[in-house]
C-alpha cells in the first residue's frame, strides 16, 4: 500500500494527494492516455510531503509543455484567467465574449441610472426577454475568493436598478437579473446569499458542470493567455489593445506580428 502523500492547496489547506485529480485535470487538456499515464508516473516519483498544488501543476505544465503545447495551452487554462490583468477590464470583456457566443448581446462598461445613482455595469447581456446585469469580480491570486460582501453590494445596486427600470414601458415582461462573474471561487456564504435573493453566480467551477471551465470547454473560446508561444510583453499588449481571445489572433494574425518583439518567454 503506498504511503499517503500530504500537499498544501493554495488556501494553506493541508490534504492528501489525490492522483485523480491530477489525471482528470491533464484528461481535459485533451493529452492522450499515454502522454496522460507518463507525466504521472514522474509526478509521483518526485513528489514529497508537504509539496504545494502549485509546485505540482509547474512540474506538470512542465511536461505537458514539452511533449504538446496545445495541450498545454488548455491545462493552464486557470492560470491564464488568473493573468487576464493587471486590471479587470480583460476579464470583462472576456466574460461578454462568452455570453455573446451564448447568444446574448452584450456592452461591457455601461453607466446605468439606479433610482438613487449612477452605476457602471461590467457586463449587459440581453436575450429575449433575459436581462441581465453582471459583475465581474476578477482576482490575480488564486487563494481569493469572493465572500458574501460581494453578492451582498452586488444586489443592493441591482436593486436600486431595478427600481428605475420599473417605470419604463414593457418592464414586466422582462426577467430582469444581477449576477456576479469571478475568475475564483465563492465563499459557502457568499454562494447561499447568491442564491437566496436569486443572483446569477458563476466562479472557475459553479455551479457545478456550467461554471466558467465548462463554459470555456463548451464555446471554444480559450484567453490569449493560455498561448504558450507569446511572451508575457506580447500577451500584455495585445490585451491593453482589448483582444482577448486566442480566436481573435487565429482570424486576425497581422495583430500578432504587429506586437511581437519582447524576449521572454512565459
């Protein structure tokens, strides 16, 4: 019987090893069985109490990295929201890219009148009689999480919103919703306030199997970031010029040309 393996998450938490959870992550980069069965056969020879999940996704990036960049580029697909920044506006826009590949059309950066004031809304996404108001929460370390202050001032402007809404003709025929987007998690708390006052929240992995990774899976639509082929100057310029999306490059390869330049590679 092997002997238990301990490893810290990124929240400090101290837990077993879990081989499936590895198998399964490299599994969705869409690696084949064999390159999948090699890169934990060296994971585990090198692995050692108190080894962090973090040490443990570089040593396997690693080998994905250099057997298959594709498949790379879609394991590292957490991180690569994580670098969706410094500011959140990439993130934003991504989140509208999403919805819009859902069928709703989206304006990111919209000043909305409350009953009381002004709002800016990250993200309007329309579909029918589905209107929707969403805030994008973007974080650059993983251990963040969104807690229950965040739904808590998220609905009370959707609120204030709403109110104004409720003078304008046809109101009633629309589903009008706030929601909050983030590239973390939620907070149990947060989560259960969510869903109480009938917020739309969706984080990396809620709810389950429609979270943002499936979603992703789903659309096709990969940030530039997850790109093992650009340098980090590179990916930073083409996001301060609003692209996004590896699918952005793809049909429109003169923007790659008209950044490149920087040396090192991320």
């Amino acid at each position: 019987m092997k002997k238990t393996i301990k490893i810290i998450k990124h929240s400090g938490d101290v837990v077993a090893f879990d081989v499936d959870k590895l198998i399964n992550s490299l599994k969705r980069s869409q690696a084949n069985d064999e390159l999948i069965q090699q890169i934990v056969a060296q994971v585990e020879n090198q692995i050692y109490d108190g080894m962090t999940t973090k040490k443990i996704y570089q040593m396997a990036f690693k080998l994905l990295k250099g057997k298959s960049r594709v498949s790379a580029s879609k394991y590292k697909l957490k991180k690569a929201l994580m670098e969706l920044g410094p500011t959140g506006f990439p993130f934003e826009k991504f989140v509208g890219k999403i919805l819009e590949r859902e069928g709703f059309d989206t304006k990111v950066g919209v000043i909305v009148q409350g009953n009381c004031v002004q709002h800016e809304v990250d993200v309007i996404a329309q579909k029918d009689n589905n209107h929707y108001m969403i805030e994008c929460k973007y974080h650059s370390d993983q251990g963040r999480f969104c807690n229950v202050k965040i739904p808590l001032y998220i609905h009370s402007r959707f609120l204030d919103v709403e109110k104004q809404l409720e003078n304008q003709k046809g109101h009633e025929a629309k589903l009008h919703k706030g929601g909050v987007y983030t590239n973390t998690r939620f907070t149990s708390d947060a989560i259960q306030y969510g869903k109480c006052v009938g917020l739309l929240l969706t984080s990396w992995d809620y709810p389950k199997d429609n979270g943002l990774k499936d979603r992703i899976d789903k659309s096709g639509l990969h940030p530039l970031t997850a790109l093992t082929t650009l340098t980090k100057a590179e990916k930073t310029k083409l996001l301060d010029e609003g692209i996004v999306l590896c699918k952005e490059l793809n049909e429109n390869p003169g923007l790659l040309e008209k950044n490149r330049g920087a040396k090192s590679k991320t």
